[in-house]
C-alpha cells in the first residue's frame, strides 16, 4: 500500500467564473444570438439564444411584477418542459431563489416543501402521469377555488400569495405562466434594480435530498456553486457551441439543472429535451433525429436504451461523449455504451446534491479500463480526501469515506443548522457517507455507501465489487446487493437480481457460480430475483427499500442484533 495519503486537489490553468446564473445567459446570447440553445421536442419548441434570454428576461419582470422581491422562495413542481428551463434563468435573473420540488411528489411531501422554505410563489404544472396536480393542491389549500385574485391568502401556508399554472388548462385562484410578462411601466426598471443586487454568492437554488431517515434537506445552492460546476464539468467533456446535449434526466435535480442546462449555456451548446420524462424510446429518437452528440443519464438509463426493441433501428452515430452518473456505473454496461452507442469520449461523474453536483470526472481520453473502473479524477478547484472512522486521512489504496471541500460545496441545508454541522465540519470538509478508495495516480472508485457495506463475521464486504461481478453473468441485467441481519454473523449477503428477458436462472447457480470465483464470505447467502427495483426519480436504486422488503419476505426480523 501506498504511503502516500489519499488527499487530491484538483488544479486548472482556467479560474473559477464569478458570474451569476441570469449572467451566463447574458453572455451566450451576446455570442451566440443565432445559435440553437433549446430544443424540447414534446412541445415542438426551439429557441435560440437570443429568444431563450428575451423570454427569460420577460418572465423575470413578470415575477418582479406580482410584488416578489429578491430573496423570496419560488417553487417550481413541474416535469421537464421549456418553462422550467424559462424559470431557472428568471428568478435567478431577477434575485429569487427557486425550489425544485420533486415532480413524484405529492399532498404530504408538498406540503413539508412550501412550509419548509416559506415558498411565495408555486409555478406548477397541471398533471403528470395521471397525477392531478390542481386536485392535490386543492386538497391542501381550501381556499385556492374560493379565490379569485391573482393573490392567495392561506392558512396553512401563509407566506404562499401565488400559485401560477402552466399548460391551457384553467384552474380557479392561479394565474397563468404564460400571462406573466407584464406591459406597465417601470416593469424593466424593477428588473435592473433586481438584477444589481445579485452577487454571485446568493443563494439561487434549493434541491431537496432525501435520506432513509428524517424529512428531506433543502441543500441551498449558490450561483456560484452552480455556475461553475456546470461549466467545468461541461469542459470535461470537451463541449463546444455546435455540440448538442441530449438531456433525458429530470430538470428538477442537479444533473438536468447543472449539468444539462448550465453545462451547455456557458458553452454555447445546444440542450435537447426528448420528453417531459425519461422514455428510452423518446430518447434514442431525439438523439438520432436531432444529431445529439452528447448523452447524459444514470445507469439504468442506458440499460434501457440498450436493451430496447428497436435499439437497433436509432442511427447514434452522431453520439460522441457524454456523462454516466448518479450511481455506481456498472462496467459491462459502459463496455456496451463505448461500443454500441458510438460514445468513444463518455464521462463518469461522481457527486452530490450538496456539492453542487460533481467532485470527480473522467477525461475523454483516459485509458479505457480506467474509465470503466474508476470515476476520473478530482475536479478543478476540488479539495477531496478520505478518512478512515476517526477522522484519520487513510493511505492511498485504503477505502475510506470521502469527503469535499472547495467552491462547490453547499451553503448549508436551508433553515437547519444542526443537519448542516452534521454534513459540513468547522474545517469546511462536506461530508459524503459514501466510500471510495484512491490510487497512486489520483483515480478515485466508489467501493459503496459507509451505511451500505456489509459486515460479516468481521469482514467488510463493499457491495459494488459483488455487484460488478454478477454483471458478469450473462444471464444478468442489473443487480443491487445488500447487507441483511444475520443472527450468526451481523450480516449476510443478499443478492438481488432482474434476469434478462426470456431466461431463467435459480438461486443455486447464482450461487455455485459466486462459490467458483470469489471468495467463500462474499458469496451470497439469499438470492432473489424481482422484475424491477423501487427507484428514485433520477434512477438511483433505493437500497434501503430492498433492504426491508427482502426482511419482510424472508422472515428475518428476527435475527436483527440491534
């Protein structure tokens, strides 16, 4: 092992940007008015630069106009669409802080959004996959259908004045998105006394993470925070003005939002929306319709990609980079991406929500091994080291949990301070929970979560190694393991598996397969096969629900040890 420490620090002939979020809009449509900057193909829209900043510029004065004023919280509970990409750039422009809220969400975690962060406005869509929106709404605000000017007065949400709706559907005490833009005077006055006050260290944005225990935290972003992670992460990617990303993950988290949008703005690329949400189908169109040269998505995103019927039928030779992230990448998955999918140049990232998202990236041009095994290296301007359960920074070559410093880090989790001191030490280092170990070259791999790994017997079993090698199995498609209570030894290993379609396989040759090459405490206890996993909106696979779903049906409660 290595005596060097497992500290990196990432270095970079480029500054950071002291720009603002309405600022990087300014500038692209000064260099590329003409250019393509948004495509969304399930509203048939395609702006330029010049029109995306000439409508944002106009929802901001329309903002500005009901009466917020910089600092006030806007809530954005909506699918992808050209509107939320509008309102990202408008209340950002004119000083407002926008509040992504989960498009799954609905009545109880709604509720706990507005209030949490004292929302003045909800800029809403009307439906989403058979979810009526305006009827949980008004489930929650009795008074919303008596009201009946443009001004909301509630009881259960008194900072709450204005619920604005988007699409042509009609709904009794909201105003419509696109009646906004107001023709009185004083409108473009208004907007640039908002717009002299926004420095670029205001917060701009706040994104709720949801942990296994407790309500969500609303980590607050600043434009700084988010600004200059999406331009460097974008430049990773090499992009350049006549790239166009194609942007199938949801807006409301940091991979569409940063990545997506403020990737290609301060590139002067094109964003391609395929659809309101993920659809493979949807998205291998977009992609080869449109020309895109860069994809983003999670794993199972692309598995799905790959493994759709008509795969075959997209013409992808266009593809040329892009990223895989949001979770563990698994390798035959990115083998199958590089050759099939013609994307030579794509990226793994890895980060956080409260890191404004990524700390490690791979190059373009990195050994191909190294960018199927590994998540890159530390970001420019990125502090990372990990420590072992003391606090010690551990060797390289040791696991340990990670953890980040520098320019991307939060400004804290929104009206909670202890959460924050809990996630952000005295010395400015966030804290992941998640456990990765860095080599000699400063190439990092994610080895699990420090409350995922697996105990047993004494022995500590990083599930993504069991994980990525049942992907291995040509019968298998996706795989999640898990640690569960064991009586005996702590923990034993729980593999869960979704098998390719139109095969079979028992939990005996899973078995004697793991028994024939990896070793005798690793190899699975339980193994159970389901047709899909419970997941997040953005694809990551909820453990911790597995986790208590195989308990339930094993019968193991009993053998908890506390």
């Amino acid at each position: 092992m290595s005596a060097l420490a497992s500290y990196v620090s990432g270095t970079s002939g480029q500054p950071l940007l002291y720009r603002s979020v309405g600022g990087v809009l300014s500038d692209a449509a000064a260099r590329w008015p003409d250019s393509p900057a948004l495509i969304v193909r399930h509203q048939m829209i395609a702006w330029s630069y010049r029109e995306l900043d000439e409508r944002a510029t106009a929802i901001a004065r329309g903002l500005l106009a009901l009466g917020l004023v910089p600092g006030d919280r806007v809530g954005i509970w909506s699918p992808n669409n050209a509107e939320w990409v509008l309102t990202q750039f408008a209340t950002a422009r004119a000083g407002l802080i926008l509040v992504n809220i989960n498009p799954a969400y609905r009545s109880s975690e709604l509720h706990y959004a507005l209030r949490k962060v004292g929302c003045r406005a909800l800029i809403m869509a009307t439906a989403f996959k058979g979810s009526d929106y305006i009827a949980i709404l008004n489930t929650l605000i009795p008074e919303l259908a008596a009201s009946r000017g443009p001004q909301l007065c509630c009881a259960a949400f008194p900072q709450l004045q204005f619920v604005i709706r988007l699409g042509a559907q009609r709904a009794d005490g909201t105003l419509a998105f696109d009646e906004l833009p107001p023709l009185g005077a004083g409108a473009d006055e208004a907007l640039s006394t908002a717009q002299a006050q926004v420095d670029p260290d205001d917060p701009v944005n706040i994104q709720f993470t949801s942990g296994t225990t407790g309500p969500p935290k609303g980590a607050t972003l600043s434009h700084f925070n988010i600004v200059n992670n999406g331009y460097f992460v974008a430049r990773g990617m090499q992009t350049l003005p006549r790239d166009r990303i194609c942007i199938p993950v949801p807006l409301y988290h940091c991979f569409g939002m940063v990545m997506g949008v403020l990737g290609a703005v301060t590139h002067g690329a094109t964003m391609v929306f395929p659809a309101e949400s993920f659809d493979p189908e949807s998205t291998l169109a977009a992609i080869a319709e449109e020309r895109c040269t860069t994809l983003y998505g999670v794993p199972t995103m692309f598995i799905a990609e790959l493994e759709h019927p008509r795969f075959a039928q997209f013409d992808l030779s266009s593809l040329r980079t892009g990223i895989m992230a949001g979770a563990p990448c698994p390798i035959a998955v990115m083998r199958r991406v590089i050759a099939e999918m013609h994307m030579g140049q794509v990226t793994i990232c890895y980060g956080m929500t409260e890191t404004s998202p990524v700390s490690f990236q791979s190059d373009v041009d990195d050994p191909l091994e190294l960018r199927v095994s590994t998540v890159g290296r530390v970001h420019p301007h990125i502090q990372v080291k990990l420590v072992d359960t003391t606090g010690k920074t551990v060797p390289r070559g040791a696991p340990g949990e990670l953890l980040t410093r520098g320019y991307s880090v939060m400004r804290g989790y929104w009206d909670d301070p202890l959460r924050t001191a809990e996630a952000v030490d005295a010395a400015g280092w966030m804290h992941t929970g998640d456990l990765a170990v860095i080599d000699d070259q400063g190439y990092c791999s994610i080895v699990g979560r420090a409350k995922d790994m697996i105990i047993r017997g004494g022995e500590n079993i990083y599930p993504r190694e069991i994980e990525e090698f049942l992907l291995l199995h040509p019968k298998v498609l996706d795989v999640a393991v898990v640690g569960l209570p064991d009586r005996k030894y702590g923990e034993s290993v729980c593999a869960v598996i979704r098998l390719r379609e139109e095969v079979s396989s028992s939990e005996q040759e899973i078995i004697d397969y793991c028994r024939e090459r990896i070793a005798r405490y690793k190899v699975p206890r339980f193994v159970r096969f389901v047709d899909a996993f419970p997941m997040t909106v953005t694809g990551k696979v909820q453990k911790y629900l597995i986790r208590e779903q195989q308990v339930s049906e094993l019968g193991l409660d009993a053998e908890r040890t506390g």
